[in-house]
C-alpha cells in the first residue's frame, strides 16, 4: 500500500493501524473477489435469475402442440352392448403454436439482457461500495494517526510547562484538540462500518458480517487519471454495449409476435376426428369436422391490448435512447469535473505538508504561537480531508462513467 503522503514526517514515524481485526475465518477480500460474491450472492440478481426461469419453462409451455381427447361411451339400457370411442385432435390453421413459442421465446431473452443490465448496475454499486470503503479505512487511518500526532503535541506541552515554556491555556488548548481527534476517529469508525455494511448487503450478507480487506490492488491514494475520451466516443460504446436496447428490441419482437397470435387466435380452429362404435352387434367407424365459430367474442380487447403494447415500446425505445445519452452525458461531465478537483487537492495538501511541518518546528522553537500553529493544523486537517473526499468522487465517477457506458471490467 502506499504510504499516505499527506501525514506529517513526525507523524509518519507512529505505525499504521489496520483495520478492525475482522473474524478468524473471514477471508480477504479484494475488488474483483467483491464483483464475484455480488455476482452469485447478490439478493436482487438472484431473484432476476429466478424470474429468467420462470420465462424459460413459459416458452417451453407455448411450444407445445394441442393434445387430442379421447372419449368413450357405453350404452346402459337394458340388453345393449353398444358403446362409442371418439378421439379427436385440434388443428390450428395458423402456426398458433409456434407464434406463441417465438414470442415466449422472445421475452425470455431480452429478460436476459435486462438481466445483465441490472448486473452492470448492481456491479457499478458494488464498485462504488468498495472504493466507499476504501476511503472511509484511509479516512479512519487518517484520524487515528492524527488523534496520536494531538497526543503527542498534548505530552510535548505538558513538558514544555514544567519548564515554563508553555502557559496553561496551551495545556487546555491541546486537551481540546485531543478531545475533538477523538470524536473524528469515532466519527470515522462509523463510516467504515456503515461503508462495510453497504458492501456486504451487496454480497447477500448482513450488513454487520465480519470482512477484511486486502489493502493492495484496484485502489491508489494518487491515482494517475486518464484523460478523458470525447463525450461522442463514450455515447457511441454506450449505445453499442448497453443490453437495455437489445432487451427493448427483443421486447419489441414479442409484441409483434403477440399481435399475429391473437389475430390468428380470431380464425376458428378445427377439429379433427375418427368415431369408431358398436350398436346392436354392428360396429361402425366415422370421421368428423368440427369448428369453434368466434360468434360472440373476436379476440377484439386481446388483439388491442397487442396492439397498445406494441406502440407503448416504440416509445420507450426513443425515451431508452435519450436516457442513455444523458447518463453518458452527465457521468462524462461529473467525471471532468471530479479528476480537476483531485487535481487541484493534491496540490494543495502537497504545499500544506510542508507548512504544517514548518509551524511545528516554529512553535516548538517559540517562534510562533500556539493558536497560530492551530490555525494551520485545521486548514491542514481540512484540506487532507477534503483531498480524501475528492479522492473519493473521482472513483465513484469514474465507476458511473464505466457503468453508463456498459464496460464491466475489472479496473
């Protein structure tokens, strides 16, 4: 891991505190271990999975083909044995069968690809999550080593007072501060544990399940940011990549489909049949049509219902086009924005560094006093923790700018 750079040379002499020690047997988890237990743990794509089979075996019910009934009669009056068998086998004169298995077969794939959408979006959460968590141990390893660097300033004073080198209210004013680095280490504890629960409530565990994190890989306190590509790259892979569409136009294909099945449901369907019987001693064989006559009803709300439904998804597939240009847009805009606040926050806890440094020096020396010396350390405490708060939008962007683009790589 590399070393926090923004802490002060005195500082950096105290070790670095781990995180929480986690459970014996819980593993270390890195990114792409994370990506893996949501894929197959993940409450709401495990649900998605169960629906996707559901409309596998409904496309395997719409293939199959009327069965023939057989019924059989056998007279009862005194003295007869006479009886009659009639099998019969309907015969749809539309491929209804077949209309019907395509359209099924249709909505099943396109609920796979609104499967990997919501995969591509639970996995961009996910990413988030873990660089949440990322952040939020530095920002807890930031505020333990500060509460240790109030300490020692605290324990530097009281010496200075048994030498008259210090007042009173610089004892106070130090206790203060060790007090308020207190209160920020309990602070940030909180947020570790509340970006840990996030996490494992991604990876279908409770939010208070043990976890420990491997501190190395898919994570940089100074990240090199590339530079970005122009909006029109990004919007182009977007619209190539994203399964919404793809979904949308295999949507689009079962609602054409369900219009020619309920239109040909509108034809009466035949039904062929052989009678074969005995009366009186004599057998008998015959054949027979039958017709269901669509008199009283004609499929009109069904085949309007089809309809409806095929217009309702041509307009959802220019509204998914305009959506999908808008979060590349704003993703691509914030992604800007967030690499030049990084940028901009690196530079200034770099020159802070070695002011705060140089003030210490100074009111230990008796050049400077306490409060002035103060006055620096919180713009110092700020500006460290505001780079961690930039730090950490520039890879929550960076994550939706992936996600709204489609790429699910590992980064």
């Amino acid at each position: 891991m590399i070393k926090f750079f923004l802490l002060l040379s005195f500082i950096a002499l105290f070790p670095r505190p781990g995180w929480a020690a986690p459970a014996a047997e819980a593993k270390p988890l890195t990114l792409a271990g994370i990506l893996a237990a949501v894929k197959s743990e993940n409450p709401s794509l495990a649900a998605a999975r169960r629906q996707l089979r559901l409309l596998e075996a409904e496309a395997e019910i719409s293939a199959a083909y009327p069965n023939p009934s057989l019924e059989i009669e056998k007279a009862v009056s005194a003295g007869s044995d006479g009886y009659e068998a009639k099998l019969t086998q309907p015969v749809p004169l539309t491929r209804r069968a077949g209309t019907a298995a395509g359209a099924a077969r249709a909505l099943f794939e396109a609920a796979q690809k609104e499967l990997e959408g919501l995969e591509g979006r639970v996995l961009g959460s996910a990413r988030k999550a873990w660089y949440s968590l990322r952040i939020a141990m530095e920002r807890r390893n930031f505020e333990e080593t500060h509460q240790r660097s109030s300490m020692d300033i605290l324990n530097k004073i009281t010496l200075r007072l048994q030498t008259g080198e210090a007042g009173n209210a610089d004892l106070t004013r130090a206790r203060v501060e060790v007090a308020r680095s207190g209160y920020h280490l309990q602070g940030a504890e909180t947020a570790l544990r509340l970006a840990q629960g996030e996490v494992n409530l991604l990876m279908g565990r409770r939010p208070d399940a043990p976890a420990a994190v491997l501190e190395s890989g898919s994570f940089s306190l100074a990240p090199a940011a590339p530079e970005l590509e122009p909006l029109e790259k990004y919007t182009e892979l977007a619209l190539l990549r994203r399964p919404e569409r793809r979904a949308l136009a295999l949507n689009g294909k079962a609602a054409g489909l369900g219009v020619a099945l309920e239109k040909g449901r509108r034809l009466p369907v035949p039904e062929f049949g052989l009678i074969r019987g005995s009366d009186g001693g004599a057998g008998y064989t015959r054949l027979f049509l039958g017709l269901e006559l669509p008199l009283w009803y004609n499929n009109k709300g069904e085949l309007n219902r089809a309809l409806a439904r095929k217009g309702a998804l041509q307009d959802e597939e220019r509204l998914l086009e305009l959506e999908i240009h808008r979060e590349v847009y704003t993703a691509w805009l914030e992604s800007g924005l967030a690499q030049k606040r990084l940028a901009a926050a690196h530079e200034t806890v770099f020159l802070l560094n070695d002011l705060r440094r140089t003030a210490s020096q100074d009111y230990l020396s008796g050049k400077m006093e306490l409060t002035a010396f103060y006055e620096i350390n919180q713009v110092f405490l700020e500006e460290n923790l505001n780079y961690l708060d930039a730090l950490n939008g520039y890879y929550e962007k960076t994550a939706q700018l992936d996600a709204a683009v489609g790429n699910l790589e590992e980064k």
